[in-house]
C-alpha cells in the first residue's frame, strides 16, 4: 500500500498506482512518476573465461556447474585427433 503525506493544504495530490504515477497540482500541474524495479530473471550459469586462450571452446564444467573455455578444449585439438 503506497501512503502520501500532504504538509500543505494548498496543494492537490492525487496518487494513481494502476499507473504509477502521483499528480501535484499547485498553481501549475506538475507530474511526478514514480517507478519501481521490477522481479530479476532466474540466474544463468557462470561462465569461467580466466584460462581461455586463443580458439578456446565453451564447454560445460559438470564439476564446476560453469561453462569453461580454456586450453584443453581448443579448435586445434578438436581437429587434430579431437574425440568425436
């Protein structure tokens, strides 16, 4: 529940939270939007790039739960007797 406290009885406010907003009328009109962070995403997987070298796959760490690149996992190695 969102509560103002008004200190002038001069003023007008008007608090609409279907859209955020609170209007206070003086003399002159003046909008104020109140806005407010919303819910996180769900946490994704680290990824572990401290050993990466050039040509370095990504690959899945089950030990770590992280996605490593690094130098047992190369291009190179792949090609070059790599295990398919």
């Amino acid at each position: 529940m969102n509560t103002v406290q008004i200190t002038e009885e001069k003023n007008t406010v008007t608090v609409d939270e279907t859209t955020n907003t609170v209007t206070v009328t003086e003399s002159n009109a003046t909008v104020v939007t109140v806005s407010t962070e919303g819910p996180q995403g769900p946490v994704g997987t680290a990824i572990n790039l401290d050993n990466a070298v050039d040509d370095s796959i990504l690959y899945f760490h089950a030990a770590s739960g992280t996605l490593k690149a690094d130098d047992t996992t190369t291009k190179l190695k792949l090609v070059n007797g790599g295990n398919f």
